[in-house]
C-alpha cells in the first residue's frame, strides 16, 4: 500500500513539474515573441521595409546599364576596326564607306 501511495505521489509531482515547465515555457516564448515584434517595428526595420521597391528598381536599373555598357563596348569595338580600315585607305576614295560606317553606327546606338 505504501508503494501505491509512492507511485500515486511521484506521478503528481512529475504533474505538478510539467505543468510548471509548460507555463514556464509559454511565458519564455510570448517574451521572445515581443521582442522579435519589438523588432520589428525599430526605425532600420521599417527603412528597410519601405525601401525595398527602390531596391528592386535599382537592381533592374543596373542590369539595363549593365546591357547597354554591352552594346556600347561592341560599337566601341566595330568602331575601332571602322577607324583602322579608314587609316589604311584614301580619303578621297572611301566617302562612301565613312557614310556606311556612321549610319550603321547610329542604327547600333538607337
């Protein structure tokens, strides 16, 4: 009987502990729970917040640049070798082929 009696206490007092753990442990988590709210409304998070369209707009803005440096680069290149072939004919010649190369370097541009 008295073994009885022990078993009857030790699984209350393992009741009693969980429970207290269980309240302990939802307390610690609603506490966490408005820090990490707390957070959130700090001035760098809602800059941040309100600052992540312009940043998705910059992005796109820098590979639309980075495409155009492209294209420029390429004209830049055709350009180069235009401007060799010129060195090497006569003026008088080639008006024809500086006509040529301008108005295919502005259709490269537009």
């Amino acid at each position: 009987m008295t073994v009885t009696w022990a078993v009857v206490i030790l699984i209350v007092a393992v009741l009693i502990w969980l429970a207290i753990t269980a309240v302990w442990l939802t307390m610690r988590v609603n506490r966490l729970r408005r820090r990490v709210e707390g957070l959130k409304e700090t001035p760098v998070m809602t800059a941040l917040t309100n600052a992540a369209p312009d940043i998705e707009r910059l992005n796109r803005a820098v590979v639309e640049l980075q495409a155009q440096a492209a294209v420029l680069k390429s004209a830049q290149a055709k350009l180069t070798a235009s401007l060799a072939e010129l060195n090497g004919l006569s003026v008088s010649a080639d008006l024809d082929f500086v006509r040529r190369a301008y108005r295919g370097l502005v259709e490269l541009l537009s």
